[in-house]
C-alpha cells in the first residue's frame, strides 16, 4: 500500500517558540508519520496575489511572462504539494482573532479554479480536493475558540469545506493551554479511531474496518425520526446496519459535523457526528458514538428515512413502548439520575396558568443537580447547522435557562424512546432519550446522556431539528 502523504505547514511567525509548531510537532509523532513536505510560511512567505496571477489563472490569453510568474512565486508548486498530500497538519497561530497573513497567502495560494474547485453546472462551485484529513492546532494569547471573537476556526472549516475538505480536527492549543492540546493529541492517537466515520462513508475494506472499530459488547441504537421506529443491533449484526448505511463511494454522502471529546478520568471518549447522504434517502442524522478500551461501545443513531426499508428489526409503537425501562429507581443509578433529570425538564417547560414557567431558575437549579461540574454539552441543530458546546456548570445554567422559554407550547411534547444501560466496571452509563415538540418548534431531537461511575451526567449530546 503506497504511504500516506503528510504536508506539514507551519502559520506562525514565531519560529521554534511556537506553541502551534511544537503541538503540530507533537501531533505528528504520536500519529506516527514524517511529513513529507514541510512549509514554514514565515521563513519562505508566500506571495500576495497579484496581477501575474490574475491574469495567469483566469484569463485565456495571460502572457508568458504572466504564467511565468506563477512558477517563481511557487503558486503552481504549492497547488502540487496540496493536492498531493493525503494528510494536511497546519500550525495556526491567531493573529488579530483569525489567521496569520501568511495562512492567509497560503490559502489563496491553493484555491485554484480548475485544480482545487471548479465551478460546475450553473456556476456553482464543487470541490475537487476531498479526501483529505486535515489536522489544524490552533494557538492563541486569549480568545477561546468557538467563542464570538474566534474567527479562526469557522474560516478555514468553510474556506477547507469549500476545496472538499471535512474531516478536520482542530487541536485546541487556545490560551496557551499546551497540556489540554497534548492530552487531546494523546485521546485521538488511542482512544477515538482517527478513521472513524470516514470508513462509513467511504465503502472498502468493510469486515476488518468493522471488527477493528467495534468493542465486543457494542451495542448500536438506530431511531428512524421520519416514522418513529427504532432498530438494535449487536456484534455482527452491526454490520447489517453498517451496509444498510453505507452507499459504497457515494459523492452524495456529506458530513455537517464532527466532533470528538478525549476521554477524561471520569467521562469516556465520545464522538457526535451529524451527516445526510441523499442519494441514501438520509437526512439529518447523528451519531454519538461513546468508546470503551478505543473502540465502539455504544452507537445511538437518531436518522431520517422514508420507511428504513432493507433492515428488518423496527419496533415501532406498542412494541416500542414496552422497552422503555420502568423509572423512578429508588437506589443511587442511571435509572434514578435520569429519572431525575427528566422530571425536572418536564418542569422546566411546562407553563402555569399564567403561561409562563413556573421558577425558571429554580428548576434549573434542580436539574443541573444531574450534571457533573465538567459536564460537557454538545448541541447540533440540524436546521441551522449550527453546533454548540457548553462546558461546565457555569455554561449549562445559562443554556438551561435559555432553553426553557423556546418551548412555547409543549401540548403536543412526546418521548418515544429512554433506554437506559446502567454502569458497569470499566464501562460508563447511558441514557437514550428520543422526543419532538413539534408546536414548540422541535419536530424532532434526540439525546444521549454519558453518565461516570457516580451516576453523574458527564456528557451530554443532542441532536436536534429546531425551528
Ligand atoms: C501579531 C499578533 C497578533 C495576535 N493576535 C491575537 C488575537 O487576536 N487573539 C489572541 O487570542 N491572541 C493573539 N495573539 C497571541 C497569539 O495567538 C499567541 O501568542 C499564540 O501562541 C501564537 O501562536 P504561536 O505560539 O504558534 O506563534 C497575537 C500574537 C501576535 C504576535
């Protein structure tokens, strides 16, 4: 098998006092791999866009002296060296809350019309560099990322998403925070499968890729929002679902999101990752994916599909209810901190007479009682394809408090499916909650709750359609 290309480009003009150099550095070794290119911006800067190569990429009759002028710029070498390369790592220091000048010249540099995107049938541009995996470790003085002033990140997802790109993974290197990068780096190289879940939608090598992802154990839930049926699958009848998903090399098939939590003393790896493949008939789907021992332990799948046709294990309605777990478990568990925490959101939006909510900031209060105080919350709105993630208790209490008035009429509010694993050694709790409220703007939001050994939430994931 011919080796991977590894390009390697550092952003910073800080030489070898580079956070980001040293993370990207540092990245690489646990990966494993040698970069085969290795650009340093600040030392080799490329050159600003100019007139010779206006005229040179877009006009038909440029002059020589015009295309000659890409060549000794490296324009058309630092095209070749991008598209050649299968793995990307870019070391990005913020400057001015976004990309350095020289990140800056790059990316011009490599967006080519005919090369790295085409503009197809009715001008609308396509991708012509997907494949790739990209990994970008971001350092900054003080702003967070994901924050407002992180201008950072979102550009090169939409400009790397634009060329084809989006399997990224940022290491957050923010504020200088080197142990946080170095113990995220540590995560993916172990606990979370780098691949994972390209290999669902890129076909091939489908047993071994299955059997390597996959614990024993695994358990995969799969709820159909479109007729409100849901599947289990367990050992190899993964597979089924697996192929049932899979559409081989399907060009339709196009990942929205992808976000990975390294694991943590108390909480496990998990990974959320919203995609649509419409030539498969899916849309608005999730995947949160919880890992035991680097591998696959639990899958909740929330997707929509016409009618799940070829899969043969939908429960839907009577059969349906009667899985539900009885709640309300007297002793400390899953059971009774779910429980808990979803007689307390029934509370929390259920208006008085009034029509308002009764104690807004009490019940908040009460329901954050479930949550660990380095919760993590990760929310995608398949609607506005907009990902949220609220860290710690501070965090949560606003998002709670926030989340309370959008649901406006709660008449119509169902819950189709809890489904509880309750912890074992080793092995982290789960909760499984599928509901809508359409009248309130919800037709459809599914959540997964991680619980520690405590019975404290410590992750929670949810995917919703909000309007
Ligand atoms: C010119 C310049 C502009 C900067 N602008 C910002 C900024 O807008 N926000 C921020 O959080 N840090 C800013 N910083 C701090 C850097 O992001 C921080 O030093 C980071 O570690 C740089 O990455 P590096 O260590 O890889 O060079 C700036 C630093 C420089 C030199």
């Amino acid at each position: 098998m011919a080796s991977k290309q590894v390009l390697l480009v550092y952003g910073s003009g800080n030489g070898e006092n580079s956070i980001s150099r040293r993370v990207a550095d540092a990245l690489l070794k646990k990966l494993g791999v040698e970069p085969n290119v290795t650009k340093d911006l600040a030392v080799n800067p490329p050159t600003l866009v100019d007139e010779n190569w206006v005229q040179a990429r877009f006009n038909p009759n440029a002059t020589d002296a015009n295309k000659n002028a890409l060549s000794t710029t490296n324009s058309d070498a630092a095209v070749e060296e991008f598209l050649a390369a299968d793995t990307i790592v870019l070391a990005a220091a913020m400057y001015n809350f976004h990309v350095s000048g020289s990140v800056k010249a790059w990316f011009d540099q490599i967006a080519v019309v005919g090369k790295t995107f085409k503009y197809g049938e009715g001008g609308n541009p396509e991708a012509l560099s997907s494949g790739k995996k990209l990994y970008v470790v971001v350092a900054t003085g003080g702003v967070q990322l994901e924050t407002p002033y992180d201008f950072l990140t979102p550009y090169i997802k939409h400009f790397m998403g634009f060329l084809g790109i989006t399997d990224i993974t940022f290491i957050d290197a923010a504020k200088g925070n080197v142990e946080g990068a170095q113990a995220q780096i540590d995560a993916l190289a172990g606990d979370v499968p780098s691949d994972w879940p390209a290999f669902l939608l890129t076909g091939g090598q489908f047993e071994p890729t299955y059997k390597a992802l996959y614990h024993s154990e695994a358990v995969v839930r799969v709820f159909n929002q479109t007729d409100t049926s849901m599947a289990v699958f367990q050992g190899d009848e993964i597979m089924t679902l697996l192929k049932w998903l899979q559409p081989g090399s399907d060009p339709t098939c196009q990942i929205n999101n992808k976000t990975e939590f390294p694991s943590t003393e108390k909480a496990p790896a998990t990974s959320f990752v919203a995609w649509e493949n419409a030539s498969a008939g899916l849309s608005n789907c999730t995947s949160v994916c919880v890992y035991v021992e680097g591998k696959i332990y639990r899958q909740n799948l929330a997707i929509e599909h016409k009618d799940g046709a070829g899969i043969e294990n939908w429960l839907k309605a009577d059969a349906l209810e009667s899985r539900k777990p009885e709640l309300g478990k007297a002793e400390p568990s899953v059971n009774k901190c779910f429980t808990h925490h979803f007689s307390t959101f029934g509370a929390g939006v259920a208006k008085g007479e009034n029509g308002m909510i009764p104690c807004a900031e009490a019940t908040m209060l009460e329901q954050i009682k479930d949550h660990s105080n380095d919760v993590i919350i990760s929310v995608w709105n398949h609607h506005s394809g907009i990902h949220e993630i609220f860290n710690g208790k501070t965090e949560i209490r606003e998002y709670f408090k926030n989340l309370y008035p959008t649901f406006g009429d709660v008449s119509d509010m169902n819950a189709f499916v809890w489904d509880v694993d309750e912890c074992a050694t080793g092995k982290p709790g789960l909760a499984f909650l599928v509901w809508r409220s359409p009248k309130s703007g919800y037709p459809s939001a599914a959540d997964s709750f991680v619980f520690d050994s405590n019975f404290m939430i410590q992750r929670q994931f949810m995917a919703e359609v909000h309007v």
